[in-house]
C-alpha cells in the first residue's frame, strides 16, 4: 500500500484506499478497521460511503517513516 501517497490526500472512501493498496474492498475495510482501532485514521459516513482521514498520530508515523 502507497500510505505515503494516501498521506498527500484530505481523505479517502473504503473503495479507494482498496484501488490505492490493491486490494479487495473487504480487506480495505478490514484494514481501515484496524488503523482506526489503533487511532492512526478516523472514520466518518458521507452519504453512503466513509470518508477514512489520517488522524495527527497517523500523520506524525508516516511523516517519521520518511
């Protein structure tokens, strides 16, 4: 997965972060679960899709990876 290329974005939905990482919607979804569980991203409904956002500390470690 591109994080640093996800990093550059204001935000990104379940399908897109899947098409960025190659792969499937569930496992982005799953993924997403597991970032926002460890308070890297947070997640909020936009119509009928979420819109999944780097939080300061997810932006910070990807920022330290550099």
């Amino acid at each position: 997965m591109s994080c640093t290329s996800a990093a550059h974005r204001p935000g990104c939905t379940t399908s897109e972060l899947g098409a960025t990482a190659r792969i499937s919607l569930s496992s982005a979804s799953e993924h997403a679960t597991v970032l926002r569980a460890a308070g890297l991203i947070t997640t909020t409904r936009r119509r009928q899709s979420v819109l999944h956002v780097l939080t300061p500390t997810g932006r910070s470690l990807l920022n330290a990876s550099d």
